[in-house]
C-alpha cells in the first residue's frame, strides 16, 4: 500500500524519518515552522520513499549504530534542491539529478540548507550482489548526467517512483528488484572506470572474478577449475586470490546461488515455477542439495520460504 505521513513539526519529522529509514539523529536547520512529507512503498523488503521538507541536517552516529540492526545501502535521487552526503571521508555533492548510495552500518551525514525533495531507495546490503570492499570504495560518491549510466538510470528510477501509488504489489516488487539489479550496474561500471592501479591489482582481479562468477550461475559446472581456466591461471593461484576474500570460491558461488534463489522465491510473478526449477535455474540441480543449504543459509526451506518471504526478515 501507498503511503503519505506528513509533519507540521521538527520533533514529528525526526521520529518519522527515524521509523521509516533507521534511528537517526536530526538537526533543524534554522528555526521557525517546519513541515516535511514521506509518501511511498515497502516492497517486501525494498522500501522506495519520497522525501519533501525543509532544510536539516541528519546524522547516522556510531552510537546508533551500535545498537546493531540489519545492515542496509540507501541509494539517494535528488529531485529539488541541493545536499551534501559525508561519509568514509568524501563529501558528494548533490544537486537534482545526482544520485549516491551510502551505507547504515557506517556514519553519516546529510546536509540540506534549504528545502529539497528526494527520492530514496533503501534495501539490505545482501541484494546487491557487489562486495562490501567494492561498494565502501564508492560511498559518498556523486554519480549524476555526466556519468554514462547514471543519466539513463536516475530518470528511469525517477519515473517509477511517480508510478508506485497506481502499481500493484507484484508488478511493484519486480521493479523495485530490477532497480537494485540497475544500482549494481552502475556501481560495477564505476569500479571497472577508475584508472588501473599496481597497489590493488590484486583487490581489482577477485572483483572480476566475482562478477564472472555473477554472470554464470546458472552454470552448473561452475566451479574453480572452470573459473580458473577462464581467467587464465592455476586453480591454486585462484584459491589464494580469494584468501583476501571472507569467503572461499566454492562458498561464493554458493551464496550468489543462493540469493538468487531467494529472490525468485519471494518474487509473486515467480510463483509458477516450480522450487526445483528455480535452483536449476541457479545451477542447483540436485533439489535435495538445494533445499538442505537453502534453510542452512536462511533458516527455512524453500518453500517455506515462498509462503512467507517477510518471515526472515522480521
């Protein structure tokens, strides 16, 4: 269902935003009346928000933080106005158009010194199937018309933000997925711009070999032999790359499969395929493997899981 709250005050806008996004701590820029307006959606777990206020300022604080919590990225589009994101030590900029993610298991802070107008994204950190070494490399981070994806994406998430009150729920979800599937897109097409460097040839090459990995899946004799191969090197040499990694090669590939399980799972225009299809689509073929290191990951089989994908996630 579509959603709008509105505040006539600063102390109803902190709460608000605290109890849709996660606890934050916010500042009035100037004092005087405020009013501020959220209107959107939560589509299973990917929330698409619109932001209409005044100006503030909003701080994630390591205090906070600490109160633990499922890690999330916020991808953030800016409509009107202007604002500046601080984190990992860079400022980005953000003038409309502009788009920048940042992450909640890590401090920042949102500065807007009038009112502005946003549109934000927010989902867990595990649907975006980059790393987390990867995406700390491009946090705070301004990616607007002149970069090549950016200026094609920001209009298209834009545009179906505009639609989230007439969409329904399943057409909805399907999007907001292919607008997470985009955001790894443009991420992956920032990392693979940047210049080569001698110092991380190392970090840049288990990057590449993780989005192979990510482009075959559904190949089921994807494995480190294979994947070695095409890359050129001993198998052993791909084992040690991977040693910088907190997964092995056989256990990265696992859990991509996984994901991508999970996500066809919880996808109500998915519900016609078979369980044992969709792990073959991943390149499980063995339904009695795939449904073993399914509820190992997660908790729950498979079908379970199906019937009730917010489970996991309360």
């Amino acid at each position: 269902m579509y959603q709008i709250e509105e505040a006539n005050s600063f102390s109803q806008w902190r709460d608000m935003i605290s109890s849709t996004f996660v606890p934050l701590e916010a500042e009035q820029v100037r004092s005087g009346p405020f009013t501020g307006r959220i209107g959107g959606r939560i589509l299973q777990d990917v929330g698409i928000m619109r932001l209409e206020a005044d100006a503030q300022t909003v701080r994630r604080s390591p205090a906070l933080i600490a109160r633990g919590g499922t890690g999330h990225y916020k991808l953030s589009l800016q409509l009107a106005g202007h604002g500046l994101l601080l984190q990992d030590g860079r400022e980005a900029v953000l003038s409309p158009g502009d788009v920048a993610i940042y992450d909640t298991q890590r401090p920042y802070t949102l500065n807007f010194d009038s009112s502005f107008e946003s549109l934000v994204l927010m989902f867990p950190q595990h649907l975006l199937g980059l790393s987390s070494e990867d995406v700390s490399e491009l946090t705070a981070v301004s990616m607007g018309q002149g970069n090549r994806l950016a200026g094609a994406i920001a209009p298209f998430i834009a545009s179906i933000a505009g639609q989230l009150p007439e969409l329904k729920s399943p057409i909805g979800h399907r999007l907001a997925m292919n607008i997470v599937d985009l955001l790894s897109t443009l991420l992956a097409d920032e990392i693979y711009s940047r210049p080569d460097s001698g110092t991380d040839n190392h970090a840049r090459m288990l990057r590449r070999i993780q989005h192979h990995i990510e482009a075959n899946l559904a190949d089921p004799l994807l494995g480190p032999d294979a994947i070695a191969a095409a890359h050129h090197m001993a198998t052993r040499t791909l084992h040690k790359i991977f040693s910088a990694s907190s997964l092995t090669v056989a256990g990265w590939i696992r859990e991509r499969r996984l994901e991508a399980c999970r996500r066809d799972l919880a996808d109500p225009l998915c519900a016609h395929v078979g369980i044992g299809q969709i792990g073959v689509r991943w390149g499980l073929i063995d339904a009695a493997h795939f449904s073993r290191i399914f509820r190992a990951a997660f908790g729950a089989s498979p079908s379970n899981y199906r019937q009730d994908p917010g489970a996991l996630m309360r």
